[in-house]
C-alpha cells in the first residue's frame, strides 16, 4: 500500500506553473489522507479563478497513477487568495488586493472591462469589491444597475456599500446629482479617495477593483500615494493614438512602483452578430508589441460586441448577459490571468521578504 511519503515524493513532481515551485513546497497540497489504496487532498490554490487548474489538477492525477497501490484519487480544488501584506499598515483588515484598471486616454472601454473583470472574477468565487475612482465620469452605477443608491452612514461611521451582481460597489456617482460635475483640486480628490479606501464598510474581499479615471492625473498620484496596489492592468484599443497615450500611463505606473499586472487590448476586431465574422475596425499599432517593449504581460484581445455596450446600458454586465460570445470568453480569460499575476506578484513579494531576512 502506499505511504503519504510516497504520495508527497510524487506530487512534488507538479510544477505550479506560475509560481515556478512544486505544489508540495508551496504547502498547496493539505488535509492529505491514504486509506488503503485512496488517497484524498484538498488542493489549495491561490486564486479561485486559477487559469491552469484543470491542468493543474491532471497534472496530479497524473503524478499519482504513478505511484504503485494507488487505486483512486480524490481531489478537492480550494483557493485562499493571499494578502498584499503592505496593505496591513495602510487599510483596515478585510481587503486582501487592490487592482487598479487604468488606460492612457478616455473612450477605450475601461470601465466596461473593469466592471467585467470584477464580475467574472466573482463569479469564479471570489469576494470582490468595485471602487469607482472615475470622479469625473462615474459610470459603474449604471453598469452594475445599482443607480438609484443613497449611502447611508452607520453607527461605526462607516458607509454601507450597495452589492450587485456579487460585487460590492461604491462611487462618486452616489455622492452626485446625475448632471453634476466634479471640478475638484488635488486636495479635494486625495480627500474622496482616503474616504471611498477607509469609510466604506468594506468587509472581506480577495480583490478591490479601482476603476481610474483615464490618463495620468491627481487620482492615479493620490490613489499611489495613499495605498499599495498589487498592480494595474491597463486597457487600450488597437490605434496607435490610443497606444501612444498607454505608454505613459506605463511610465507613470513604473515611476510610482505600481507593478503592471498586464496590458488588455479593447476592442480588437468586430465580430458580426450574424455571420460571426471578425472585421478589424482599427488600424492595429501593435499592443502586443507595446507589451514585449515594457516586458509587461499581454493579457488579451477583447473583440467589440454591441451586446456588451447594451449590457453596460441595462446595468447587467456582458459576462452574465451572454456567457458564451467571444467577448465574454476573451474578459473571462483576462480575469483568470489577471488573479494569477495578482498570485505572482504576492509570491514574488514574500519571497524577497525572505530572502531579504535570511541575509
């Protein structure tokens, strides 16, 4: 019969592909269990929405049909999202990863894909949180049907954010009458974001989404300035006018030592809703390129679909209205992607901490 030894010698065998390191090192594989010739373990992840866990999870499969008197294996995929451990002296207890979503100029579906990486992210079970940084065009209200939301304040003195959709959202939108502008100084917008970070009543969430407003202005800087994010993701269309201004929005992050958890090219091509045809409706300048120049991840083509800006209208994200487009798979891939670099970066992070003592 085989011994739990034999079965860790095997299962350090599978590598975790991002992390580099075998899963037993990492302590993913716990709870094991040999009775007889079944072995059962719970495999914990680091992000309920892993891109590799069907592989990964055959992978040790695989490892254990090796091993000699193993008749059946039973696997319980988990997740614990590990916590940005900078974010303890700057946040109160609960929020795990802050992940802003920026891009270069306005106009390229920003926060469309925000609100679609928020949601699919939950949908994949985490708990996640959507903060609308966008004081100048807050649109998230909208897209997650939550509009009509007066913020109440609690006897904590805290704010009680509304949820929609699995995602607990607040917003400058909630704090304006709907024609309204906001024609706020630095001060004013430092003031807003300590307040949406540390008044809301947050609770546990694996990852807060910052929806930013487009370019490089006082929200971004106040934003870094005020809190550690695990990372950005940028998003950007196809032209090259619209590249050209992504750049220095790579510039800005790399100069505030925000890590860049990858690049999202919006609106790739057009796919007919008839024929399923794709038709590029931009000149393509090269995102993957731009990527491979900043060595910063590409984390996908996103194709435009009329559904998704309908979606957007109605206040029911695409990722739920229609599952199974093109559009849909390709925002789906890019969360998975994006919760495995949010992974990376919290591994890679620890790791020099480690190091760092160890010397």
């Amino acid at each position: 019969m085989p011994t739990k030894e034999q079965v860790l010698e095997a299962l350090s065998t599978c590598i975790e592909p991002e992390l580099g390191k075998d899963i037993v090192s990492l302590e993913m594989v716990q709870n094991l269990t040999v009775d007889g010739g079944s072995v059962r373990f719970d495999y914990n992840l680091t992000t309920p929405a892993c891109p590799l866990k069907d592989k990964m999870e055959k992978d040790a499969r695989a490892a254990l049909d090796k091993v000699d008197g193993v008749d059946s294996v039973e696997i319980n995929m988990v997740s614990n999202v590990q916590k940005d451990v900078r974010l303890a002296q700057t946040l109160p207890p609960g929020i795990k990863n802050l992940v802003a979503v920026g891009s270069g100029k306005g106009g390229v579906g920003k926060s469309s894909v925000a609100a679609n990486l928020a949601v699919s992210l939950a949908k994949e079970g985490a708990r996640v949180g959507m903060m609308d940084a966008d004081v100048y065009g807050p649109n998230q209200p909208q897209m997650f049907g939550i509009e009509g939301y007066t913020p109440e304040v609690d006897s904590d003195n805290k704010i009680n954010p509304p949820e929609n959709h699995g995602v607990k959202v607040f917003s400058m939108g909630f704090l304006m009458k709907p024609d309204q502008p906001a024609i706020w100084r630095g001060p004013m917008l430092h003031g807003a974001i300590q307040q949406f970070l540390k008044d809301v009543k947050w609770g546990e969430l694996d990852y807060l989404i910052i929806d930013l407003p487009p370019g490089t202005g006082d929200v971004q800087l106040s934003l870094c300035q005020a809190v550690p994010l695990v990372g950005a993701v940028l998003v950007s269309t196809p032209q090259s006018v619209a590249l050209s201004d992504v750049r220095k929005a790579v510039a800005m992050f790399k100069k505030l030592n925000v890590p860049i958890l990858g690049l999202v090219e919006n609106m790739s091509e057009f796919i007919c809703p008839h024929c399923k045809t794709g038709t590029p409706i931009f000149v393509k300048a090269g995102a993957q390129a731009l990527a491979d120049e900043h060595r910063i991840p590409f984390l996908g083509e996103i194709p435009l679909d009329p559904e998704v800006c309908i979606a957007a209208e109605d206040g029911t994200p695409a990722i739920l209205k229609n599952p199974d487009s093109p559009t849909t798979t390709a925002l789906r891939l890019v969360s998975r992607l994006v919760a495995a670099q949010v992974s990376l970066q919290n591994h890679n992070r620890k790791e020099l901490k480690v190091d760092l003592v160890s010397k």
